[in-house]
C-alpha cells in the first residue's frame, strides 16, 4: 500500500508548492537509480518518491488528494467491484490492473482464492445461459479470447528517452518488456497472449503496459524538447563562457555569449527527446540563471560599490 505522498517526501500539509518541488528534487537526486548501480531498492524508492510527487506535485491532484477524493496512488477512491486479492501483479513497480477487452465493464467479483467471476458465468451456470434454450447453450460452447489485462510502470526520464530492457513480474511471471526509444508518457504497449487464458480452447488475453514518465530532477518536458535552468556567474554572464551542462546522453559543453542576462535561452539542438517516426527529435532548452555566489564574495561586492554606472534597468517600468 503507498505511503502518504507528504510522508514520503517529508514536508507538511501546508507546504508550499516551491517547498514540495524543491523537497522533491533533493530526494530524486539523492536517490536516482544511476546513482546506485540501480540497485532494486534505490529504484524502489525512486520510483515511490516520483509517485508521491505525481500526487501533490500537481495543484490539482493535490486537492483531490486533501479533499480524499484520490488515494495515495493517485487513484479514485470508492469501491472497485473487479479488485481482488489476486487483482495485482508483483515486484517492485507497484502495477495496476484492470480488465480490458470483449468483457470490459461487466460486473466482476472474486472469491477468497481470487478465482474471478462475471455475473454472465454466473447466471449461465444457473440458468443454462442467456434467454433460456438452446441459444444459450450454444454462446456458452463458443470459445473466447481472454481477458486483457492493463498494467501500469514509472520509467526514468533517462529511460524513456534511450530505451531498454525491463524486467517484470506480472501474476508471478517474468516478462521481459522492452522500453522504446522516445517512449511517451502514457504510451501503452502491448504483450500479444500474456492475459488471462482464453476459454473453451480460445487465444489468451493481452498485456496492456501504461508507462508514465516520473519527472525528473532538473529537466522539464516539453513535448518532445527539454527545458533547464543553469545557474552562471557574474563573470560568465558579462565575459561570456563555456560551461559543462549534463544532458541525457551525456555532458556537452555550452557556449555563453558576453553580456547575457538570467532568463536568456540558448538551445542545444537535438539534445530533447528522440524523435518516433516522422516525428523530429526534440531540442533541449537552457535558461541562464546569474546566480550570486553564496556565502557572499566580499572582493566581489567591493568591487561593485567602486562601479558608478547610471545604468537604470527600470527604465521600461517608468
């Protein structure tokens, strides 16, 4: 069961928006399975920590989460009559499933073995099928592709941009799912006969992998560009610079123009993420932040008090 989102990314009820996302960043940085060998916990937790913020990270989740409309997995609350014991797969992903396919919306239950049930299998075993006589009979004897059933999966940013190969345990069986390059957030892929068994000798069911993309410590998504903000100096931002910047593919360095203010954007071109098809790559996107040094430059703020420049950057204002 997921853990309070406040809990897991430890603010209080009545934290800010700035304080959620900057409590949020320290512990995704602190935590990013590239930072542990991938260790099964750290991506446990990782991927717990991306939840709790896909939760309260979002204004509007936020309060349905205050209000107990949405549970701490983001979901509707309120009672699901197709949930059973047997109604999750296992490991670490924490996935979750529904029913798909030809018998989608019926009424479902299960029994304490978690042997599921429709209201159709059950009127038909006391009735001989629907409407009575032989009609009935003869749709029972059909056979009947499976049931699909739908997962869901967080990947990494850095995932959903180069791809890979995942692992996962679904009704205690080892899938081996393979992550597209340029994946999308709520994409679906799609496990050909890894449903439920099909009835009275019909194809099984499919698997319906959802992704979701968990947000990521420093870049933001833009459709398919990626935005980030890289603090500079006051030396850099007046003299101009080349400055290392990570991306997902690795460090590349940044030219800076002379005389560039905080909010100037340069582009990386092709540094987003991968293209689909006829779809282009995206662009990443670098807002320059000056940035002052902190603990404070003494030599620094003596050499400004000698600079008497009438420069009012107000002007506009007036």
């Amino acid at each position: 069961m997921a853990r309070d989102p406040y809990e897991v990314l430890g603010v209080s009820k009545k934290a800010s928006e700035a304080e959620i996302k900057k409590a949020f960043r320290a512990l995704a940085k602190k935590h990013h399975p590239d930072t542990h060998g991938n260790d099964p916990k750290a991506v446990k937790r990782f991927q717990e920590i991306s939840s709790a913020y896909e939760v309260i990270g979002d204004k509007e989740k936020r309060a349905q989460y205050d209000r107990g409309e949405i549970d701490e997995a983001g979901q509707p609350k309120g009672f699901n009559p197709g949930a059973g014991p047997g109604g999750f797969g296992q490991g670490w992903e924490g996935f979750r499933r529904q029913q798909q396919g030809p018998r989608a919306g019926e009424f479902n239950w299960s029994n304490e073995q978690g042997h599921g049930y429709s209201a159709e299998d059950i009127f038909a075993d006391l009735f001989g099928g629907f409407g009575g006589g032989g009609g009935g009979r003869s749709r029972r004897g059909q056979s009947r592709k499976g049931v699909d059933v739908q997962f869901q999966t967080t990947v990494s940013l850095d995932e959903a941009a180069l791809g890979g190969n995942r692992r996962m345990v679904i009704d205690d069986k080892q899938l081996d799912v393979r992550i597209p390059p340029g994946v999308k957030d709520g994409q679906v892929i799609r496990l050909r006969g890894q449903g439920q068994p099909g009835e009275r000798g019909g194809p099984p069911g499919d698997a319906l992998i959802s992704i979701t993309i968990a947000p990521h410590p420093y870049l933001q998504r833009d459709g398919r560009d990626l935005r980030m903000d890289v603090p500079i100096t006051i030396k850099e931002a007046l003299d101009g610079a080349k400055v290392e910047v990570p991306t997902l593919y690795g460090p590349v360095t940044l030219t800076i123009p002379p005389q560039s203010n905080s909010f100037r954007f340069l582009r990386l071109k092709g540094k987003g993420l991968p293209g689909s098809g006829s779809e282009a790559a995206g662009d990443l996107y670098v807002r320059l932040i000056v940035t002052l040094p902190d603990p404070p430059d003494g030599k620094l703020a003596a050499a400004l008090k000698g600079w008497d420049g009438n420069y009012d950057p107000r002007v506009k204002l007036k």
